[in-house]
C-alpha cells in the first residue's frame, strides 16, 4: 500500500466524514471508523488494480479487444496469416 497523491482526497473526505459522524458516536468511535475506512479502500483498490493487470498482461488489441500474447493479437494476428 503506497501513498499516492489521490490519497489525500481520500484522506480529507474521510476526515469530512468523521466530523460527519462527531454528532451520532464519540469521536474515537468515530476515528477508528474513519481508519477502518481507509485501510479497508486501500485494500479494494489494491486488489482491484492487481485483477485489471492480470486481465490486461501484455497489453489490450486495439481493433477487437481481446488480451495480446506474445505482442501478437489472437483474434486480428490469427485472421491475417
């Protein structure tokens, strides 16, 4: 998990949100919900990024679509021969 630069908008929406959250619980409830937060996107997009590299591997043909092995296009290389 490292700090990029979107994270601080991240950061302040969810500090936005625990001021939010102030006037229905304490704000140490309210604190270690907003941490919980943060480590539980941080997660999803991790994993989410990590699904879309292993779909793409080398690369997405740009006439059909389709996944690109060995710098060659399945579907468009295949046809041509």
């Amino acid at each position: 998990m490292n700090f990029e630069r979107r994270d601080v908008l991240l950061i302040a929406g969810l500090i936005l949100f625990m001021i939010g959250l102030i006037p229905f619980m304490t704000p140490a409830y309210a604190a270690i919900v907003v941490i919980l937060m943060y480590f539980g996107i941080k997660i999803y997009v991790g994993k989410r990024k990590q699904s879309i590299t292993q779909d793409v591997g080398e690369g997405i043909c740009m006439d059909c679509g389709s996944k690109v092995f060995d710098k060659k296009c399945p579907n468009c290389d295949g046809t041509q021969e």
